[in-house]
C-alpha cells in the first residue's frame, strides 16, 4: 500500500498546519470569545470550498485527519484543543467534509473544571480531535 504522503511532503505538510494552528491560537488570544464563536458557526471560509471528486475528498481526509492526529500529540506551546478544532473544521470545510466542532467541559477528581473542544464526523461519529473520556466530563454544545 503507498502511503499518502512521503516523509519530505509530510514534514512541509506539518509545518504549515502548525502555522495555521499558531494563527488561530492568537486568533482566539485576540477575538472576544462570541465573535469567536460566530465565526465558527458562521464558516465564512466555505466560500473558497473546493469540489473534489469523492475519491480525491476521501485521499484528503485521510490526510488531514493524519494532520490533526500528529498535531495533537505533539501539540506545544501556543496551540489548544480549540485551536486544533478550528484548523481542521476550517481545513476539512474546504476539502468538503461534514464535521462537527464540540464544546465541553472536564471536571478533575480536585474539583478544577477544565474546558475542552473536539472535532468529529457527523456520519460515522470518529473523531478528528480527541473528545471528552466518557464519563469525565460533559459535552455543552455543538455546531
């Protein structure tokens, strides 16, 4: 089986994504939380979606999801649960792919709640992004 992208490709393909994921890290620093929120509802970048065949749509699929999976277990400094949920929604809305961004809350044995957002697939349900553990925490909202 080829793999989807060689390691050369791979390693570029990491380091924009880490690009795009600093940038909507300040984003969310900058923007008050609702203006946020409305452009997540909103999607104005679904303008610029592009139509793809569905055998192409899948390939990029299995591309950003292995994207988002690396990101978020090598996730550093300046990057979130949320800023890795909004670059994939933003990405996998412009390949035209369904996904839902969820929005949460953890609450550790100390009594410390932790907010936390995840990305999934409406269809199948897999996650994108790592959710909430089932019984750790509760789902708020979605969109």
């Amino acid at each position: 089986m080829m793999p989807l992208l060689r390691w050369p490709t791979r390693l570029f393909a990491y380091g924009l994504f880490c690009l795009l994921d600093h940038c909507i890290w300040l984003l969310i620093q900058l923007l008050p939380g609702p203006r946020l929120i409305g452009l997540a509802r909103r999607r104005p970048w679904t303008r610029w979606q592009l139509q793809l065949a569905p055998a192409r749509q899948q390939l990029w699929r299995g591309r950003m999801a292995w994207l988002l999976r690396t990101r978020c277990r090598r996730a550093g400094w300046a990057s979130t649960c949320l800023s890795r949920s909004l670059s994939g929604r933003l990405l996998l809305d412009l390949i035209g792919v369904a996904n839902e961004l969820h929005l949460g809350m953890s609450k550790f044995s100390d009594g410390r709640k932790v907010p936390h957002a995840w990305l999934r697939d409406p269809q199948s349900g897999r996650l994108y992004t790592p959710g909430l553990t089932p019984g750790a925490g509760a789902p708020l909202t979605q969109f």
